[in-house]
C-alpha cells in the first residue's frame, strides 16, 4: 500500500489516528448535549458517547495485540514525543 493508508502499517500511527478521534467525538457530544435542545441533542450525545466508547474498547483490544507483537509500541504519549520531538 502507498500514500495515506501506507503510513496505516505503523501501530502508533493508528493509535494516534484513533485517540484524535476520541479527542473530538467525546467533547462534541459534550457541546451538542448542552447546547441542542430536545430529542435531538440527546439521541446525538448518547450516539457520540457510545461511538467514543467503541473507539476506546477497540483501541483497547488492538493495544493489547501490539504489546504481544513487541513492535516497539511503548504507548501514545511516548508515539507523540516521538513525533514532537
């Protein structure tokens, strides 16, 4: 694979990819919540809430395979010092 889905290959690329999801999803069901008023604002927290939580099960799982791997996956603080640095 070449391009975008290439860089997917790396454990802590998908990491990232995953927790910046989760960053955005759960605060935007926050503010929807607050601010929608009616059936509306609470079907799409509830729906943005449980998305993040399967993204967060899901990251989980697949974290858990990386470290049987021993792919020189140390966690995604360590994958973003990496990338700051």
């Amino acid at each position: 694979m070449s391009g975008v889905l290439g860089s997917l290959d790396d454990f802590g690329t998908r990491s990232l990819l995953t927790h910046a999801i989760m960053s955005v999803t759960l605060p935007l069901g926050f503010l929807i919540g607050l601010t929608v008023d009616s059936q509306l604002g609470v079907v799409s927290f509830v729906a943005l809430l449980n998305f993040t939580a399967g993204m967060w099960i899901c990251q989980s799982i697949h974290s858990l395979g990386a470290e049987a791997n021993e792919d020189g996956y140390d966690g995604v603080i360590n994958e973003l010092r990496t990338y700051v640095e």
